[in-house]
C-alpha cells in the first residue's frame, strides 16, 4: 500500500503523535487529518478474596496504518482496525495479594504479567512481578509496567522493597531485570 498518491498527499498514517500538542506547523497540518473512533468495555466479577474482570478495546481509523520495511517495524500495527481483549484476576489471602493480567491482540499475539504484594510486617512492604510481552503484540495506549513505551517485545522481572523507618522517612529499594527479544528504533544502527 503506498503511503502516498501521485499528488504526494498522504494516504495512510505512518506515525502517530500522542501528545496532543500541535506546537509546529507540521504538526498544526497535521491536525485534524485522521479520525479515531474507539469502544470497549469491562465485565468484571468479586466473590470474597477473588475478583477477575474482562476487558476489551477496539479502534477504527479512517486512514491505515502504514509501516517501513525496516526490521524493527516487522511487528507494527496496520490496517484502519485494532483490538485487544484481556482478562485480569486477583486473589488476596491476608497480608498475600497475587494477580495475573493475560491479554491478546487482533493478530493472537499475547502479553501477560503475573505479581505478588506482602507485607511481611507493619513496616516492610515487598512486590516481586513478572512480564512476558511477545515481539509481536500491539497494544494502542497502553500503560503497563514495562520499560519501553509500551507493552510490546519485553521480559521481565521486578523486585521492590520498601521500609517504613518512621512516620517521615522510608527506605525504598527495587531493579528491574529487563530484555528485548527483538529490535528496537535504533538498535539496527
């Protein structure tokens, strides 16, 4: 699909700035020049220490999404259409809170993340989380503990501590052990 006609107008959308600022006259032209129409929901359930949800977004866009040929592009999202669904569950047993969220996009491609919170006394908090995100799943703005933009090509593993000293001072420790199976925007460089 070309991503421009003959005239050199655009045809598609090659990028997509999320900032919401139109400060420069590019970004000014470009204002205005694609739709986004989006829905989605959530069924969720509680029955004492357990809850779980379902949830569900989908976008529609009135130019596709044009990609490069570039390796680190392999996975990217095209079409005007895009879904995601996911399920989240919870379960906390005393001073014990683990959940899991497994989610999957348009293409099967699947990302999930699974953690433990406890106190281990009044004081001393700790957060232990895993993250496998696939090369492949697309996620449109999503926020999800990951140390790229957004959840996409990423494993990882999180460990936190955090110690209440006194009522004004807290000694907070954490690292996160984290790799990207596939290229990234300048790593091909």
């Amino acid at each position: 699909f070309p991503s421009h006609d003959t005239a050199g107008n655009q045809l598609g959308i090659t990028s997509f700035n999320s900032s919401g600022y139109h400060r420069t006259a590019a970004e000014i032209k470009g204002q205005g020049n694609v739709f986004q129409l989006a829905a989605g929901g959530r069924y969720s359930y509680k029955h004492g220490m357990f809850t779980s949800a379902l949830n569900f977004l989908t976008y529609h866009f009135s130019r596709p999404f044009i990609v490069n040929n570039r390796s680190y592009d392999q996975f990217s999202f095209t079409g005007k259409k895009w879904a995601n669904v996911s399920l989240d569950v919870g379960f906390t047993y005393r001073n014990f809170h683990l959940f899991t969220e497994q989610a999957i996009d348009k293409n099967g491609s699947l990302a999930g993340l699974a953690g433990l919170l406890t106190s281990l006394t009044k004081t001393v908090d700790v957060a232990f989380l895993g993250r496998l995100y696939t090369s492949s799943f697309q996620s449109l703005y999503s926020s999800a503990i990951a140390e790229g933009t957004l959840p996409g090509n990423e494993r990882g593993f999180f460990f936190g501590i955090n110690a209440r000293l006194s009522p004004k001072l807290q000694l907070q420790l954490f690292t996160d052990y984290f790799k990207f199976p596939w290229l990234r925007y300048r790593d091909w460089e």
